[in-house]
C-alpha cells in the first residue's frame, strides 16, 4: 500500500460533496470507479492529469490535494495593530472572528479568477511618490484612486476588528478595512496597509522585534504618504485660525489626534489655539469650525456613509457578474458580496440557469479560500 497516495485519498475524501459518490466523482474525473476507490485506498497511484482534473472538480488548491501543502504564494492575511502593555507586544485579539468574515471575501477572488489574480501595479516604496502617483486631493475618494493606480484592490466589511492587507497569489494587493463611520481612522488604515505593501513586509512568522519593526515602518509610511513633510513645512500653522484648522483636516482625511503628533514630530511651532482645539476629537473640531459647504450641506455625513458602507472593488463584481450570467459561479456568492438577496442576481434564461445548476451539482464548495485564510501570520 503506498501511504503518499492513501493521504492523497483521504484529501480527496475530505473535499467532496456530501452526497457525492466515488461513482460520481470517477464518472467526472474520467476514471473507473475501480481505477478511483484503488487510488483513495492507496493501492494505485494517481496520474498527473487524474489530479489535476480532481483538483479542479472539487475546487481546491492542486499543491494542497497532491502534497498536503498550501501553496506558499496564496494569500495570507496581516494584522497585528494593538500594542498590549501588559505582554509587550502587538497582538490582534479579533483575528478569529476576522478569518471567519474574511474568508468569503477570499473565494469571491477564487471563483471570479479560477485561472489567477490579475496583477497589482508595483508600488513605490516612498510614501511620497505613492502620493504623486496617486494625485491631489487623493484622499477624497482614497479607495478609488488606490485602486484605479496601482490596481490595489480595497474591501470594506462591517464588524472586523481591525485592517488587514496580503497578496492575493502572490500578485495582487488587497487591503481590508473596518466599514465604519470614522473615514479619517479608514484613511489612516489604508495609508498603513499600503505600507506593508509598498514595503514589502513579509508575511511568513516574524519575530516580536521584526513584526514591531515593520509596524513601525508603516506608521512612518502613512505619515509621510498623508502628511507629508513638505506640506507640514508649507502651512502658515502661526497664523491659522480653527476654521481654517479644520478645513485642513478635512481636505487632508486625517484625525485631529494624527495631525497633533506629526506637528510634535516635526517640532513645528504653532498657536497655543491651535493646539487646544487639536484636544478635540476630530468630530466635535469639523463640527464646530468646519465651514459649511453651499453645495453639499451634507458632506459630513455622506463621508461617514459612504465610510460605513459595506464595498467591493468594482473590477471583482464585475467578473463576478459575467461569470454569474455564463453559470460558472453560483449567484449566491454575488449576491452575498453586493448584499441582496439571491433571487435578484439568478441567471434570467431559462437554459443557461438549467446548465448553472447541473454544474452547481456536481461542484464541492471551494475550501481553497478557507485554508489560506486559516495559515495566516501577522506582521
């Protein structure tokens, strides 16, 4: 008996359907039946292209059903923001529930590109030529501009617990935020998820000294990618008044507690005025000073909506919307990310939904995305 391919059959085993049969599986992969339960009982080795075709019927990593191992260039997730004094150390308390919210998010990209990720833009490793790239007023519409330049794509999920970034395959950038009202905590996170990227953090385990290290140097990217020096050095912080403040703070995207400790960073000297109204939270400040905008007299809570709202890239829901109507990917799985109900997503003809759901019988649920998303080290 030969235990490598009897390891092989217990993969094969674990990955199908319920209710799918030897029988089933052989008639799709080409085999006998005999030929099949010989294989997954160890007395008969699997042919190459026998694998492949397996793989790809149960929608699972080939690496992963050939050697029990993932391969190394799928996507594994990053965070560890939270200093905790009492153990030194950053940590990430949430990571758990993170993976479960997560991991849905990981097989929209696996079913919209079964044959691979489109490729990011390489970013720069200078905060300060991601921000000439990116364009002034960039951080308006952050996300949009992020993902129109270097094709860093940008998810937003209600309920995780912090952001996190990987390499989708090894090639593509994605970054998760937190959907809450708190834009300016948003811009902050992307600009230090975009560190890591442009920086190349490595995701594999780190030591405690390398992973503060590279918080470090993200926080560092983020200031200089939304605060840049030059600009710190340009303003007349002497002579500002609070509304003037405020509007700084709002074309700039960042929280009154970030623009105070890059003042202190820098050392630049500015009114005792100034800095008492940098004690306020950054909503109370815009609220009071912030001067009303004639043309959108709601521009405060249409940033905190549209920071609040659930967002997928629009190149993944559009591959997802072909692949929906050609019934290569199961509606639910659009509907789940646009966040309506299923029915209103369905393929509408008649014969291509009869062929949808043939296929759909005969397709496992993917546990691709799953394991990836269950190796993850944090940086």
């Amino acid at each position: 008996m030969d235990t490598t391919t009897r390891e092989i059959g217990e993969r094969i085993r674990r990955a199908m359907t319920p209710g799918m049969t030897q029988r089933d599986l052989a008639d799709q992969a080409g085999m006998t039946p005999d030929a099949l339960s010989r294989a997954l009982n160890g007395h008969r080795g699997f042919a190459t292209v026998e694998l492949i075709g397996i793989a790809d019927l149960l929608d699972v990593d080939l690496q992963w059903l050939a050697t029990g191992r993932h391969d190394p260039r799928q996507a594994r997730l990053v965070a560890r923001h939270d200093w905790d004094a009492a153990s030194g150390r950053r940590v990430n308390g949430g990571h758990s529930i993170d993976i479960e919210l997560l991991t849905p998010v990981l097989e929209l990209y696996h079913q919209a590109y079964p044959a691979g990720v489109p490729s990011s833009r390489k970013l720069p490793s200078k905060a300060t030529d991601v921000r000439e790239r990116l364009g002034a007023d960039f951080v308006i519409q952050f996300a949009e501009r992020v993902e129109a330049v270097f094709e860093v794509d940008v998810v937003r999920l209600p309920s995780l617990n912090t952001a996190y970034s990987t390499m989708l395959e090894g090639e593509r950038g994605l970054v998760a935020l937190v959907a809450e009202v708190h834009w300016y905590r948003n811009n902050w996170s992307l600009a230090h998820e975009l560190g890591h990227l442009a920086l190349g953090h490595s995701a594999a385990d780190v030591s405690e000294e390398e992973a503060q290290r590279q918080e470090a140097e993200a926080n560092k990217f983020a200031e200089n990618l939304l605060l840049p020096r030059e600009l710190m050095n340009g303003v007349g912080w002497a002579a500002m008044s609070r509304s003037e403040l405020a509007t700084f703070l709002w074309r700039h995207g960042v929280s009154t507690k970030a623009l105070k400790n890059r003042i202190a960073y820098l050392k630049i000297a500015v009114r005792a005025d100034v800095l008492e109204a940098l004690e306020l939270s950054t909503p109370k400040l815009l609220t009071a000073y912030l001067p009303a905008d004639p043309e959108d007299p709601h521009a405060f809570a249409r940033r905190e909506q549209d920071s609040a709202a659930r967002r997928f890239p629009l190149g993944l829901l559009d591959t997802l919307t072909r692949r929906v109507a050609e019934g290569r990917v199961a509606p639910e799985q659009l509907a789940w990310a646009l966040g309506v109900p299923v029915e209103t997503v369905e393929p509408d003809d008649e014969a291509l939904a009869d062929q949808y759901f043939r296929d759909m019988a005969h397709r496992a649920p993917s546990k691709a995305s799953v394991e990836r998303a269950a190796t993850q080290p944090a940086s």
